[in-house]
C-alpha cells in the first residue's frame, strides 16, 4: 500500500490529506483533513514521532504510533470521533503526513551553515 505523496503541503505549512473514503462530519461531508505544524509545545510534550532503535551495530528508525497519534489528536482539524471512521490508506497518509513534518525540519537544520 503506497502512501506517498498522499498529502499536499499548503501554503501555510500544513499538511492536507484528502481521504480514501469519506466522512459524515456534523457539518456534512469530509472529504480531506488538514494538519497544522506543530508547536514548540507540541513537541516539548509529545516529542519526536521516530525513534531510533539500535541493532546490530545499526540504527534503525522505528515509529512511534504512540507519539504520531498524540500530534494527529492534537494538529487534526478532525474531530476525534470521525477519525476512528478513516481507512488503513488514510490512517498511513496520516502517519506520513505527521513524519514529514519533522523530516523536513531535520533537512533544513541540518543542511543551514553556522554564522559566525
């Protein structure tokens, strides 16, 4: 099951997924779930989404459902109840969209010179 570039990053930063299947949402139909970037808080309490997991004189990054699922509660625009209703497809495209907050965050601070 293939979920890349199954969310689109708006203008503002945030990651927009637009859903397999459908929800019905209080207000109607929800076809898509907006992400929003986290916050300093944000990660101060829920911390990074992927662990390293040492093995074999290797490190592998492993993810950790737990944390995704607290910044997917907490950024969603989606209430907590409508999400139970998403699909495997969607739950993954999820994930990825959560994860590619960070990663995108690690590359630009890792590819920034230092000023002096």
């Amino acid at each position: 099951m293939d979920t890349r570039n199954s969310f689109r990053i708006a203008a503002d930063g945030s990651r927009v997924v637009p859903l397999e299947k459908g929800v019905m949402g209080h207000g109607g139909p929800v076809s898509e779930v907006k992400l929003r970037p986290p916050t300093y808080r944000d990660f101060m309490e829920l911390g990074d989404p992927t662990t390293l997991v040492v093995s074999a004189n290797a490190m592998v990054p492993h993810d950790d459902l737990d944390t995704i699922r607290g910044y997917i509660g907490r950024i969603c625009d989606l209430d907590a109840l409508l999400m139970e209703k998403v699909t495997l497809r969607d739950a993954m495209a999820l994930r990825d969209a959560v994860k590619s907050f960070f990663t995108a965050g690690s590359a630009s601070a890792s590819t920034t010179s230092p000023t002096t």
